[in-house]
C-alpha cells in the first residue's frame, strides 16, 4: 500500500507540473477582419441637362447586427431622365474604405440590379460595360413614369466566374429596398 | 485459454475449462462470469481465472464471457467434430481447438446499451468517414453538410451533445459546428463502440446523447511482423482511399511492440441522380505511430496521430441573402451545374489535428491498477468563403476568412482498485482539461481559456445474475473569453459546476434473457458559439445571435433494455427517455434582422426543457439455415415542453432491413454471403410551424446490395473482398438532417468495392 500511495504522489506531481505552460488567448486577440463587408450604399440621381444632383443613402454603419440600417426615401420627378451613380462605403473602418473602387477592378464578377415595384415608376439601363461586354451598372440612366409610390430594390450580385449579363448567377453583396416616389 | 474437451464414457459428460486474462496485461480476471447461451451453465473464474463448465453434450455452443468492466466477449465452441472418436484418449489429446479469450477492458457503463463495429462489418464500412461508419446502428444516424462532412448523432443529439473518445482521449476540434466533421481517421481503430445514453460520470461534461469510442488494437507485444492494407474505390465522386498498417515486436527486445498506420483518400465532385455538385471534392492524409512496452505489471504506450483533410464545400449553398436562398428552393436544383473534376475551389475548409498521447498503467500484485493518461490536441481549422477579398493585393495572399487554433491538454488519473470479495470492482478518477482557443478572421468566435477538473468514482457488484453499478462525479470549469467589440477588447468570465450521477442494473434472467436499468445524468455548459455568435450564416441564410447569460444544460437520461438470444432468433428492444433542462436552440425570432444584404430571418439561442424519447429495436432471425434477416428500428419523438411544441432538425424514423444469405463453402472462399437490403426514412412531421424556409423533404426508400467473402492463403495471409451497391436504383431523395437540402438531392448511386490483404511473418 505504501507502494501505490508513492505512485500516485509522483504521477500527481507529474500532472500538475504540465500546467505550468499555460497561455492567455486574451493577449492575442485579433481584431476582426470582415474584408467582404459593406456598410453604405450611396445612390446620386443627376436630372439629364441639368447640375440638380439628388442624394439618398442607406447605411449601418456598425454592420449587421447592432442597429439597423437607416434608408432615405427617394424621391424624384415625374417622366424624367436621371443619370444615376452609386458608390458603396465600409465605414465601420477608419478612414471609411471605398469598395466602388473594388467593385470597378473586378467589374467581370458584379452586375448592379435596380427594381422598381411597380416596374412602371422607373426604368433602368446601365451605361457601362465590363471586358466581356456586360453590363455593371456603376454607372447607367434612369426614367421615371407618371407619379406614384413604390419601392426601389438595388442589389449588387456578386458573381465570381459565372457572370452572364443575368441576375441569376451569384450571390447578394447589397440588398437594399429604397422607398420610391415619383412626383 | 480455453479448452474444449470431452471426458469418457458419457456422451453428455464434455466439458469446457478454461481461463481468462486481461488482454492488456495478460493477468488472470478473477470472478468473470463464463456462461454457455441457450443452456443454464455460468460458472464464475477463481482467484487464477481458471473456470470449468461440466456435464456438456456434443454440439455447437456460444459461449459468452461477461467481467465487470470489461467488453463481454462471444466465442464459438463446436463440440460435435470427433464425437464418434476414441474416448478413452488422454484429455491432452482430446483438444478440439484452442480459443483465445482476451478480454477487453472498457470503460463503457455496463448498464448501458453499448454497441460495436469490429472484425468484417468494420471491413465493409472502410473508406467512409466515422459518421458514416456507425450509421447502421439503431438510434445513430448522421448530421450532413452535403456528401463529405458528417457528424454522428445519438438519439436525435450531435455536436457537443455527443463525446467522442479517440484512442481514450476526449477529442477536442471545434465541435459546436455543425459543419465541423470530427477529425478522426476510422483507419486507426479496429473497434467502433456507441454508448448510447448520458454516460456524464465516467466521460466527463457533454456526453449528453452518447459517447462514441474509437479504439485501435492491443499492441502486437513480442509478436512477429504483420499488417494490412485496404484499398477503397467509390464510384461516385471516383474516390480512391488506400490505407496500410504495419506492425511487430522488436527482436531482441522483449516486451516492445510498435504500429505503423497511414492513409490517403481522394475523391472528385458528387454526383447526385440528375447532376454533379460543383466542388465537393475531398483530399485527406492522415498517419499515426505507436510504440509500447511491457514489463510485468507495468506498462506504457505512446500514440501520435496526425489528421489533414481538405474539404470542398458545394459552391451553391453560399447564399447571400434570403432572396438567393428562396431562388434556389423554387428552381428546385442547384443554378451551377459543372462536370466532374478532382479540383477543391472556394468555398473549402482545411482541418489537421494532432494527437500525442502517452498512457502508462501498473498492476499491483493485490489486484489495484493505476492509469495514467496525458494527451495533447492541436486542431487547426482555415475555412475559406466563397469570395476572395475585394481587394486584390490581399485576394493574392489567398488566406482563409476564418482561422481558428485550439489547444488542448488532457490529464487522466484513474485507480481501479482491487475486485472485494470477487464481486465488487470500482475505480475512482481525476480528469483534467486545458485549453485555448486563437482564432483570426471575420467575427465568429471569441478566443478563450478553459479549464476542466472532474473527479469520479464507481463502483459495480455482480452477484447471481445481478449486476448493478452506481457512480458520481463532480466537474467543474472555468472558462475566459476575449473579443473585440467596436474596437475594444472585452473579456467574460464563466464559471459552471455540477454533480453527475448514475445507477444501473443487469439481470440474467435467464441464459436466453437479459434486461438492463440505467438512469443516469450529464450536463454541459453552454459552448462559446451559443454564448457569443453573432452574425449571418452563409450556409443557412440566417442571422444567429448567442446569449452570454445561457445557463447549463441537465439531462436526465433513463434507458431501459431487453435481449433475448437464442440460436437462431437475436432481439434487442431498448426505450429511453431524455430529460434535458435548459436545453439550448436556435429560436426564431418574430423580427427579421435588417442589414445591406436585406432582411434575415433571426435566430437567437434560447433555452427551454425538452424531452427525447425513443425505441430502438434490432432483430437478427435466421428464418431458415444460411438465410438471415436483420431488422432494425429507431423512433424517436422530441418535444419543447415549455413552448408546446416540436425542436428542429431532429432525424425522422428509419427502418433498415436486410436479407443475408450465407453461401456454402466455395472452394477456398469462407464466409461469403450475398445480401439485399433496404432503408426506409419518414417524412419528419414533428417540427415546429413557420421555422424553416422549406418543409422537410418527403420520405424515401433506398435499396442496398452486397456481396463479399474471405480467401485464406495461409495461416497469416488472408484476402477479404466486398462490393456493393448503394442507393441501387439512383432515387432522387434528399434527407431533413442534410443541411443542403435546400439547394440540391443527396448523392446517387454508388458502387463500392473493398479490399483487404492481410499478412504476417
């Protein structure tokens, strides 16, 4: 019995001695990296002939999660046409980072989408063309019908490799309903 | 050894003696019970593990041995052969044949349905991973992220609800994931075992469903040099899996034995009935070593393992937004439909584990035992998103969105002391955990430090016919957590603490009947995604979010089963009932989350009490000499008795049949058979309103065919073959625990074809 009782002392002993290379994980935390992340979605409307620029913009700027995004209501006049421009910003960091300029370099993987609904509030084409001649959508026209109300769906679709000129292929990067009314 | 013989004159006058001993230690096991099956003979080992079974007629007996802590093992004994002979030869002479009977210490609860893969039915599952392997058990089935990565579920429980012990060591990967297959090359093992039930006093914390035991091998000790190889090829995805094991004693030094194990899988796109799914190609590598020594009482073995698997994940469950993910439900098939290659894309994951593990034991010559265990894990786990950054400087850095480093040290102290009276064994325990968790990318996870301290002690008595055991244990953790929040960094603390129990019996009731009572309990803390995810997931198009003031989850788990066992009819019927307290789910929250992508459904981890029960029911009926049918059945119902009502993603009711027709001797070929079976799944009606995007995919029926046999060469090499037919007749089906149900069917037909050489000097 001594025997086993002096066994056990030593393998405890040994078992405690191990612990002593502990580490801390607190001390290597890393800040988070979210490299895809879009925060604002900035639309410019320019009234064809005209320097009337009008601004809306979507953002959260703490991310997903947290508070939910702010969206301003467009609103534009009746049977117009606008040339439209969007830029998208991260600004959660600082100094805020510019993704239409990512957007721009990998213009062969994005397409902009805008939906009216109803699709008679405003019609959209897009004015530029990507190195396989589809369109992107950075910049393009639009022209508004009669005076009504609706929505303004703008989505970017991230469509690495499978880009076709189409909707369909991809993912969503922006998703943003925007209230419309044309006046 | 056992030693059949025959003593004169009588010709119900043959007996059985033997003896038993530790297949670890070679030491005599004093007071296992040796019983005959079908026939009222059990007589108990002496104080040298010497028995004798007397006044036995000629015949084919099964003979069983049972000990306290150990495996129960079945042996064959043909009394028939010789019968006419000479019965006055000396008893020497009269040897039919020797069996060996090596028992096999476990730790699994003895109360509880324990049940095992081993010898050919492990052979015909070589290739697939561990979740796959154990499958055709009753009340285990598999959670699916497409075709490659499978996590096992118990009873309708999986992730860190079910503990998997690798080799005696607690694997430690990040299991909260439910797309976080368990890092384990069913390769190394050579025993599969399943606990079902909360085992939480041996175990530890979590093993909440079940415990899941892989085991290799005793070490070939003294022992000349042999092996195996396997070689796998599936039809589907073309895969390719080759795997050898070397082993031996060393010459010249007594008392050594080592073991040499490696293999290679690769395996291209899947193809489902109608079309591939593009980059679900898989690549794998993994190798252990083992080396040990024995002297007398003593004894020590170190493992090392290493695991690398590269995973392709299918492109199409990257979803942006919930308007993609209802796009791909109401196209009703994936919207990218490529060729086959081998080449693994982004979306992908990249998990290597390292294992090193050093046990030592020493038999006191009174009988007590001490172990020791000390065990270090690195699991390292790079997950790739689908998109590269944005920003091509860093795109070209091509690094993983996701990093996450765990290291784990495991400490285990375990005495068992010497049997009292022959009738009572126990052992008492100290188990130890530490571990830290690094992770880099986008917000996930926090980092965190975690401490564990568990003490056990059981104790089991066998007296009669009767076998009952009692355990309890305390665990307490610890557990400090850091993350970045706007910027800063905030650290929460843990502390959880809790007693588990268990208390079990076994009663012969009969030699052709045996029931067994266990009510035991575990619990689990609440794991650091559930306290602290917050964020969209990709693969589900959700937006989860985890609560730091969960508290932990209490099982109550009562299993009751009953076996009958006869020559030519086996049933086992077993029923539980599984309380669990403050379990933790994904509730759905009445608010969508807004963000730039759109609207997401919410999820928020909450906690209610819910109840599992089920019945698992396994025949085996040889209807007529050669032709076997084996029935299988698991029901299991889950209720959320807080809310009134139902829990996601619980597996719907299967049964498996399968008809076995044993062929007679081919020439040189032994145990061929050939065998057609058929799995039926339901249709999972018990799920709670308006929670998922779709409704759980309608019930199936697939058909099976197999085929295989084994050709001895000589004494030591032996070939052994299988083919067989998955998914026979390429059914469009698509399962409720596959989370890509969504997006695409499961895989088609598959064909595989197994090959086993093994050989020795």
């Amino acid at each position: 019995m001594k025997m086993n009782r002096k066994i056990t002392w030593m393998l405890l002993f040994g078992m405690t001695a191990l612990f002593t290379q502990c580490k801390d994980s607190g001390d290597e935390v890393k800040p988070d990296d979210e490299n895809e992340l879009i925060t604002t979605v900035i639309l410019k409307f320019t009234e064809q002939g005209t320097t009337n620029v009008s601004t809306f913009k979507s953002s959260d700027p703490d991310g997903e999660g947290g508070n939910p995004p702010v969206t301003d209501a467009i609103s534009l006049k009746a049977n117009t046409t606008y040339s439209v421009g969007i830029q998208l910003l991260d600004e959660s960091k600082t100094p805020a980072a510019d993704i239409t300029e990512e957007v721009e370099e990998k213009s062969d993987e994005h397409l902009f989408i805008y939906t009216a609904s109803p699709a008679a509030l405003l019609t959209y084409t897009a004015e530029d063309k990507d190195a396989n001649n589809y369109p992107i959508g950075l910049v393009g026209k639009a022209v508004t019908g009669t005076a009504a109300t609706g929505k303004l769906k703008v989505q970017l679709r991230h469509q690495a490799g499978t880009k076709n000129g189409t909707a369909t292929p991809g993912s969503d990067d922006v998703n943003v309903d925007f209230d419309l009314k044309i006046q | 050894m056992v030693t059949v013989g025959y003593a004169q004159n009588s010709s119900c006058a043959c007996f059985i003696k033997g003896e038993v001993r530790d297949q670890h230690s070679g030491l005599p096991v004093v007071g296992a019970t040796v019983l005959i099956i079908g026939q009222n003979n059990g007589v108990f080992t002496d104080a040298q593990g010497k028995y004798q079974i007397n006044n036995l007629c000629p015949g084919t007996y099964q003979l069983e041995c049972r000990i306290v802590g150990y495996t129960s093992s079945l042996h064959k004994i043909d009394l028939t052969e010789g019968h006419e002979e000479d019965f006055s030869i000396e008893e020497n002479e009269i040897h039919l044949h020797d069996v060996e009977i090596t028992a096999h210490r476990t730790d699994a609860p003895a109360s509880q349905p324990l049940t095992t893969i081993s010898g050919s039915e492990l052979f015909r599952t070589r290739g697939d991973n561990l979740a796959e392997s154990l499958k055709g058990l009753t009340g285990v089935t598999s959670l699916q992220t497409g075709s490659s990565i499978s996590k096992p579920v118990i009873h309708g429980m999986h992730s860190n609800r079910v503990l998997i012990m690798n080799n005696g060591v607690r694997q430690e990967g990040q299991q909260w994931g439910s797309e976080h297959a368990p890092e384990i090359d069913p390769f190394v093992a050579t025993r599969l075992s399943v606990v079902k039930g909360a085992a939480g006093v041996r175990y530890g914390s979590d093993a909440i469903g079940g415990v899941i035991l892989v085991e290799p091998e005793e070490l070939p000790f003294n022992k000349s040099l042999s092996g195996e190889v396997n070689l796998v090829g599936f039809s589907n995805g073309r895969q390719g899996v080759s795997s050898a094991t070397i082993q031996g004693g060393i010459k010249g030094f007594t008392g050594f034995g080592w073991r040499a194990q490696g293999t290679f899988k690769r395996g291209g796109n899947v193809r489902t009935p109608n079309y591939y799914l593009d980059n679900t190609g898989l690549s794998e590598k993994n190798f252990s070593l083992s080396v040990g020594y024995r002297l007398k009482g003593f004894g020590i073995d170190v493992f090392y393992s290493r695991f690398d698997t590269q995973l392709g994940i299918f492109s199409g469950s990257h979803i942006g937004s919930v308007t993609d993910l209802l796009n791909v439900i109401k196209n009703g098939e994936p919207l990218i439909k490529p060729g086959f290659t081998y080449d693994i894309a982004r979306p992908n994951q990249n998990a290597s584990h390292n294992l090193i593990k050093a046990e030592t034991h020493y038999h006191f010559k009174d009988g007590n035992r001490i172990q020791w265990t000390i065990a270090q894990q690195l699991n390292d786990r790079n997950e790739f998103d689908l998109h590269r950054p944005r920003n091509d400087s860093i795109a070209a850095l091509n690094r993983p969105e996701l990093t996450f480093k765990l290291n784990t040290l495991t400490n285990d102290v375990v005495w068992d002391h010497k049997p009292i009276g022959g009738k009572i064994s126990g052992q008492v325990g100290v188990s130890s955990l530490y571990q830290y968790n690094l992770m880099s990318g986008r917000p996930l996870i926090p980092n965190f430090n975690q401490f564990n301290i568990g003490m056990f002690w059981i104790e089991r008595y066998a007296k009669n016919g009767w076998e009952m055991e009692a355990g309890i244990r305390y665990d307490y953790r610890t557990l400090a957590t850091h993350r970045i929040v706007r910027k800063e960094k905030v650290s929460t603390d843990f502390t959880f603490s809790n007693f588990s129990g268990t208390l079990g019996a076994t009663k012969n009731i009969s030699q052709t009947l045996s029931a067994r009572l266990n009510v035991g309990t575990a619990w689990r803390a609440p794991n650091v995604s559930e306290l602290f995810s917050d964020g969209v997931h990709h693969g589900a198009a959700a937006y989860e979010k985890g609560d730091s003031t969960l508290t932990q989850e209490q099982a109550i788990n009562t299993i009751a089963s009953v076996k009958y066992t006869s020559n030519r009819l086996t049933v086992e019927l077993g029923g539980y009932y599984n309380y669990i307290a403050d379990y933790i789910y994904l509730k759905p929250q009445p608010e969508p989350m807004l963000t730039i992508r759109g609207a997401f459904p919410y999820f928020k981890y909450t906690q209610t009490n819910a109840v599992f029960r089920g019945i698992d029911l396994s025949v085996d009926w040889e209807l007529i000499k050669n032709l076997t049918l084996t029935s299988k059945l698991s029901y299991l119902n889950v209720y959320d008795k807080s809310n009134d009502s139902y829990l996601v993603m619980i597996p719907p009711n299967r049964w498996d049949n399968q008809l076995k027709y044993q062929l007679p001797v081919l020439g040189q070929v032994k145990d061929a058979f050939i065998s057609v079976g058929n799995l039926s799944v339901a249709r999972q009606k018990r799920v709670p309103a308006n929670s998922d995007f779709a409704p759980p995919p309608k019930a199936y029926s697939l058909w099976n065919l197999q085929a295989g046999g084994t050709l001895p060469v000589s004494e030591k090499n032996e070939f052994e073959i299988s083919i067989s037919v998955q998914n026979l007749f390429n059914t469009a089906y698509r399962d409720y625990l596959n989370r890509f149900r969504y997006y695409a069917d499961d895989m088609g037909r598959q064909v595989s074809l197994r090959l086993k050489w093994k050989f020795g000097v």
